[in-house]
C-alpha cells in the first residue's frame, strides 16, 4: 500500500500516491509536495467530474489558470450608446465574473427617479444608469417607450429576473416592491408587516407624490400664477403631511421598521420648501426627515447624476412644452 504523505509534518521524502483518477474536486496539495502531475492526469480529473482546474490527487500547488477577463456589461453599453454612467453599489467596480449582471436603471434625477437609485444602494445591488433626459425629449425614444410604455421615468430592465431571465419594470412603486421580493430587504415577508407597508407606498403613490407635484407645478413652473391652484395643492400638501405628522409619531418609520414606503416618501418630503411647508408645524416628519437624510445610501442615492437635472432650465418654453404639453400620441 503506497504510502501518503504527513501534511502536518511537512516530510518532503514520503512516497507519492498512485495514480487515480479522483471523483471529486480536492484539496490543493501541501506546498512543495514534490513535481507536477502529468497534463493527462488534469484531464482525466475533469472527465471525471471534478471542476476545471482541480488539481489531482499527488499535484505539486501553482498559481491557478488564468480565466480571461470579461468585459463589464457597461463599458460594452457605454459604447453603444454614449451616455452611459457605469454605477457598482458601494464598491464602484464594473461587473466580474460570477457576479451577476447589473440592473439597467433608466433615469432622471427627480423625486421619483430617486426612489429607485436609492433602493439599489440601500440594497447593494449592481446597476447601470441610462440617462433619460426628460427636458430634451429623451422620453419618448421608442428604445424606452419599450420598455416604460407610460414614457415616464424610472424604469428598469433586470437581466437576472424570475427564472434567470430578464424583466422589465415601470412604475416606481411596482420597482420598489420587485426589488424588495428579490433581494428579501426593506420589504417585509410577512402578510401583516407587508401590508404596512404597502398601504403607506401606495398612500405615496397616489398622494403625498401627485399633490407635491401640483404643488411644484403652479408654484414654480406654471406659466401664470393661478391663485385658486396654487393654494389648492399647497394646502393638500399640508393636510397630507399632517397625516404624516401623526403616524410617525409614535414610531421611527412609517410601517414601524425601516421600509420601501419610507424610500418613496422621501424624496418629495425632501423638497418641502418648494410646497411652502413649515416643518417646524410638523416635528415628527422633520426628526424623521433627518434620520433619512442622514443615510449614506439616500445620499448617494439623491445626489446621483444631480448636476445634468439641474442643467435644465425648467422655465424654458420648449422644456414645458415637453413635460407639460403633453397629448396622447
């Protein structure tokens, strides 16, 4: 019976082992066990069902192959189109192989874009940014119609969905509520915590959003003040924090923990100068809105792509045409 070598000793003089073709992938050899096995042998090993690149039984230890790099997925992207802004959550490296693709995030930095650039940095996940030019018409490039049929930012295409094959998304509350699901964050499995939550994404979604942004509009954008419009949507807007007021003041957030409905209210309730709101009437949103400004992934998050957004001049007729002219085609 050949004898096997003492890996803690460390003996350079025991006898090498037979040759045989292993079943299964191995431990690396002790360093300096002796020469390297015949090519034949690696060979054999992998036709046996062991993974590319095992060593065999009896292998000397080397550095391993090499693998050829891939190219990351944005840099290919980037020289399609352009315009591509290359993002890897935290790390800022493009993908590398056994990573999975990033998601395409299709964007523009508004409160709305916001939710989803800080949903994927809260969640770590790699992306992409495909810049969507809201002031120039880019929305209505039939590449994003296909995919956010509403011509509406944000969107986003998934090439890892259900079943390893890629979805597209629009609608930022629907965003929210895939990635949670995919990545089990910030969005509670359980039905009752669920519906906390939901219930506060969806008060955002047809609420506290819509009516800041009539707020917006005859503040600060219309192009003749309409005195009745403007108070209309100023004074919803206080009614709506009000509510929001007294359901945080009793809990740290809006559904108890830390939540997507929390990430969809914040980047309108961030802009509450625009809407002419007093936080000081309001103490347990603002002692809220510090503790969400305060997180580096809402920061990050809210500051993406900032500078082209404010490059616009919203005041430009050929801009509101575009935004607010708008007519079914």
């Amino acid at each position: 019976m050949a004898r096997t070598p003492d890996k803690t000793s460390g003996t350079r003089g025991a006898a090498r082992p037979r040759k045989t073709t292993p079943r299964r992938a191995v431990d690396a050899a002790p360093a300096r066990q002796g020469r390297a096995a015949p090519k034949a042998a690696d060979r054999k090993s992998r036709a046996a069902g062991a993974p590319r690149g095992t060593k065999p039984a009896g292998r000397a230890s080397a550095k391993p192959a090499k693998t050829p790099a891939k190219k990351p997925v944005a840099t290919t992207a980037a020289k399609r189109t352009g315009r591509t802004v290359e993002r890897a959550s935290r790390t800022g490296k493009a993908r590398t192989a056994g990573r999975p693709a990033p998601i395409e995030l299709f964007y523009w930095s508004t409160p709305n874009g916001w939710k989803i650039s800080i949903m994927l940095e809260e969640c770590r996940l790699p992306y992409v940014v495909r810049p969507i030019n809201i002031g120039t018409g880019e929305q209505f490039d039939p590449a994003f119609l296909a995919v956010a049929p509403n011509n509406r930012i944000p969107a986003i295409v998934d090439p890892d969905g259900p079943g390893g094959k890629p979805i597209s998304i629009f609608e930022s509350g629907a965003i929210l509520q895939y990635l949670g699901r995919k990545t089990g964050k910030l969005y509670p499995a359980n039905e009752r915590a669920r519906v906390e939550v939901d219930q506060w994404l969806m008060w955002q979604m047809g609420g506290l959003g819509p009516m800041a942004g009539q707020a917006h509009h005859f503040r600060i954008y219309a192009p003749e003040q309409v005195p009745y419009a403007i108070k209309r949507y100023t004074d919803e807007c206080n009614r709506l924090y009000g509510v929001m007021n007294r359901r945080l003041a009793d809990r740290e957030f809006l559904a108890g923990k830390y939540s997507i409905a929390d990430i969809a209210c914040i980047g309108w309730a961030s802009r509450h100068e625009r809407q002419a709101q007093d936080l000081a009437d309001f103490p347990h949103l603002k002692r809220w809105l510090g503790t969400m400004l305060a997180r580096p992934a809402v920061a990050r998050g809210m500051a993406l792509a900032a500078e082209s957004a404010n490059s616009v001049d919203m005041k430009d007729p050929a801009v509101q045409a575009l935004l607010f002219g708008q007519r079914a085609r």
